[in-house]
C-alpha cells in the first residue's frame, strides 16, 4: 500500500542516487456527480476530463514553445525522447480506477526537464456548464511499474465547484534525485488546455 498525501506534501522517488526507480505509472481518475433530473429533461453531457503532462525546465518554464517538445497530451500522446508516454484519452471518466495513465521513464527524461507538472482539465467547461464541483473521487497516485506497486496516492477532497482545471502534482528534480510534490491547486478558465500551459511560458 503506498503513501496517502496530504496537499502539498512532498516524497522522494528515487532516494540514495537515483537508482531504485525508473519506469512510474501516473494514474489519474475521477468519478462524476450523479446530476438529478427532472422527468423530461435530458441526460446531462458527459464531462470529458483531459490529463496532460507539461515539462518545465529549472525556472518553472515551458522548455520549448514548441507544443510537441513541452506537452503530452491527448493530441500529442508521446515524448520524441521516449520518456514520457500518454495511454490515450477517456472521454467519459466513466469505471473504477484509472482513467488516464502517464507512463514516465526517469531514467529517459532529457536533461533540461527538471520538472514534469501533471494537470487535468474538463474539456469544452464553459460551453457545457460544466466545472469540477460535479466531479468526486478525483485522485492521482503513482506505481512503481518494475514491481507494480503503489508508491503513493493523493485524494484531492477539496471544493472546486466552477473551476475548470487542476494543477494535480508534479515530478521534479532536486539535486540530481526525482521527487513528488502533491499540489491541488485549481484554475478558474481551463475549457481549453493552453490556459492552463500559458501559466507556464
């Protein structure tokens, strides 16, 4: 069983020299709000949650404006280095457990990333009325793939009703080791996932 975190929290990944991992599963999931409806009314649009990974180099910046370089997303679902690899969009968020996997290899992450910022955003929000007070059991946790243990889980618990974006965690770097720092922080207007990258450039 891995580590529960509170907001903010930070663990080390790769304590004593960066060799005990390599290949970690970002999982991230959700659950909607069952939405009550009149007799009559129609079946409320599903709310289609986008995970993503943004790589920031050591002064928390994009590092390339190049969107193919800097972010994994579901338009661009693999690094060019191979390190960091998306298993694909859900546009539902619809099951038990994950809804979208981030696949990193750390021992492949190109030298100028120091940090990799996982974020997830409901796509189209504001055109559907939607926003993360309709989501529930929102999580990220990541597993150590070599042995496919759960190395930690963070429940984000808080109240985001009309945000349309979250800043869930990050993996970064710090002096020459790989750390988790659990974040939770919302974003008012994240219809679109570039108002959650501009935050970085």
């Amino acid at each position: 069983m891995g580590i529960n975190l509170q907001k903010g929290q930070k663990i080390d990944l790769t304590k004593g020299g960066g060799t005990g991992l390599r290949q970690v599963m970002v999982g991230l999931g959700w659950d909607e709000v069952q939405q009550s409806r009149g007799f009559f009314a129609l079946k409320p649009q599903d709310i289609d949650c986008d995970a993503s990974a943004i790589l920031c180099g050591a002064d928390g910046r994009l590092i390339s404006n190049d969107i193919k370089q800097s972010v994994i997303y579901f338009g661009n679902l693999r690094h060019a280095s191979g390190a960091i690899i998306h298993q694909g969009d859900n546009l539902t968020g619809a099951g038990d457990g994950d809804d979208e996997q981030i696949m990193v290899d750390l021992s492949k992450v190109p030298s100028q990333v120091e940090k990799i910022v996982f974020v997830v955003n409901i796509y189209d929000a504001r055109p559907r009325n939607q926003h993360f007070g309709m989501i529930q059991n929102a999580f990220i946790r990541l597993v150590n793939m070599d042995n496919k243990t759960e190395i930690c889980r963070y429940n984000l618990s808080e109240n985001y009703n009309n945000m349309t974006g979250l800043v869930v965690g990050e993996i970064y770097r710090k002096n020459g080791e790989w750390k988790f720092n659990a974040i939770g922080q919302p974003v008012q207007e994240a219809s679109r996932l570039e108002a959650i990258i501009n935050m970085y450039r």
